[in-house]
C-alpha cells in the first residue's frame, strides 16, 4: 500500500515513523508547502520521499495531517481521486470538515480524530509512539465506504490506536471541554503572567504548577486559531461554563468561606479517579 501524508509536523511526521513499522506499507510520500519542513521531514527518516501534490493523489491512502482549515481547503483538490484512494483527516474538530467534504469524495473520506499529541510542533517533534495505545474517533462513518473504513480501521489499528465511533456533534461538544477549553486556559494563564512578570522572575520562581498549565500555551497558534474557530459555539459555551467556576471560587475567597472552597476543591479531585 502507497501511502501520501499531507502535513509533515507532530501528527503527520509522527504517523510516517509509525507505519513504517507495519507490513502494510510499502512506500510513503510526504507533502508540504515548506520546503524547509520537507528538507528536515527527509533528514529526519518520516517519509521515504517528498512528493508532489498531484503524486500524492496518485497513493491508496492520503492523511491529512495540516491544520483544520487547510484540511477543507485541501478536500476541494482531492475531488478527482480514484475510487479506491482512501482519505483521512487527523483533524481536532469534526462537524465543520464533515459539511464540507465534497460529495464526489464522500464514500472515500473518513472523518478521524486521534486523541494524542503534544505542546510540541514542527518536523523535529515527531516521534515513532505518538500513537500506540491511543484513542481515535472516527465520526460519521455511515457514509463512508466500507472498503475505506475498513482500510482505514486496519493501518489505525496496526500501529497501536483504539478505535471509537462518534457523532461529530458529540465529538465536537466533548473535545471543546477535554482538549480545546484546557488550551485556551493555558494560553491565558500564560498572557496574563507575561504581562505581569518579567522573563527573569518567570524562570527563577516557576515551578511544577506554572509548567504543567502552561505547557500547552507553547502549542502551534496557527494549528489552534484554526480549532477555535471551527469550534466557535461549543468552545464559548465550554468558556462560559468555566468562568462561573472562576467566579464561584473568587467569591468564596472575597467571602472567606474557606470550609466551602476546600469542600469546592475536594470535589473537583474527584476526576483523579475517572482518570
């Protein structure tokens, strides 16, 4: 099997070390508009080859590892594929890719979602186990093909992923409080420490708690911008929910209701236990 990966970064990078190491995969080329990005892609061992894009299109799979907003303009390109080529987005939201999937294409695109990354981005953040046991949510299969959705259960599954069926509303609802929320937070906390702090105080004081809710602050803006946006409702709907908890603890402090907010508290560490 030929495989094509769009997107050379984390996700994409990361997927190429991964299938080289199944007996599914024959060859796999690698497309980015960087030319830096293929340069170091290639140095790096992710792909077999840079290819060009209408070579890409040519392969029995095509992952669509590129931000979500790229992922739709890149589907109207794919229009002309054959029957037979399997396309797969890696995308963080769902229901805006889904609607805009081009119907000549409908049958061969599944719409997946694997539940893994990490703060870092570019080329040199891709590793060999991103994925192995991790969790990918395919939405909307019921008007995907089978001979694509049983491709694509086999390459997920051979390189270590769970699989889970979703709607896309639901994944969209869900991945706005457990992903999306999480990282907006983050980028606050860091915003508001920048603009209080400087450089030297930051580095000499921070420790375990600043580092761990800040770490996903150093994630790519553009990849997430993207998400934001495509997420819109469900992720101001997930800020709202979080500001009354904001709120609720400020005023138990302004109050000096200590008994309150440790019970407050105590209930929150309940989660330590569903994970």
């Amino acid at each position: 099997m030929k495989v094509g990966i769009v997107g050379l970064g984390l996700m994409g990078g990361s997927l190429g070390l991964a299938l080289q190491d199944t007996k599914l995969v024959s060859h796999i080329l690698g497309y980015s508009r960087n030319l830096t990005t293929c340069e170091e892609a290639l140095e790096l061992g992710l792909v077999h080859e840079i290819a060009s894009f209408n070579e890409i299109k040519e392969c029995d799979i095509i992952f669509l590892a590129i931000p979500v907003e790229a992922i739709i303009d890149t589907l109207q390109l794919l229009k002309d594929v054959g029957e037979h080529t399997t396309i797969v987005d890696l995308g963080s939201t769902k229901a805006e890719i889904i609607k805009n999937v081009p119907p000549q294409i409908r049958g061969n695109f599944i719409a997946a979602h694997p539940m893994c990354g990490t703060e870092k981005f570019g080329p040199s953040a891709a590793f060999k186990t991103l994925y192995q046991d991790q969790i990918v949510v395919f939405c909307d299969t019921k008007h995907s093909d089978d001979f694509h959705k049983d491709r694509a259960t086999q390459i997920f599954s051979h390189i270590g992923m769970k699989i889970v069926f979703m709607d896309e509303t639901a994944h969209d609802k869900h991945a706005s409080f457990i992903s999306h929320l999480p990282h907006i937070i983050s980028y606050a906390l860091a915003n508001s420490v920048i603009g209080q702090e400087d450089p030297k105080s930051i580095l000499l004081l921070a420790a375990g708690g600043f580092r761990g809710m800040s770490r996903l602050a150093k994630s790519s803006p553009t990849m997430w911008a993207d998400i934001f946006k495509q997420n819109r409702e469900n992720l101001l709907s997930s800020i709202a929910i979080f500001e009354k908890e904001l709120e609720k603890s400020k005023q138990m402090i302004m109050d000096e209701k200590w008994d309150e907010l440790e019970q407050w508290m105590a209930n929150a560490t309940t989660l330590h236990k569903i994970l």
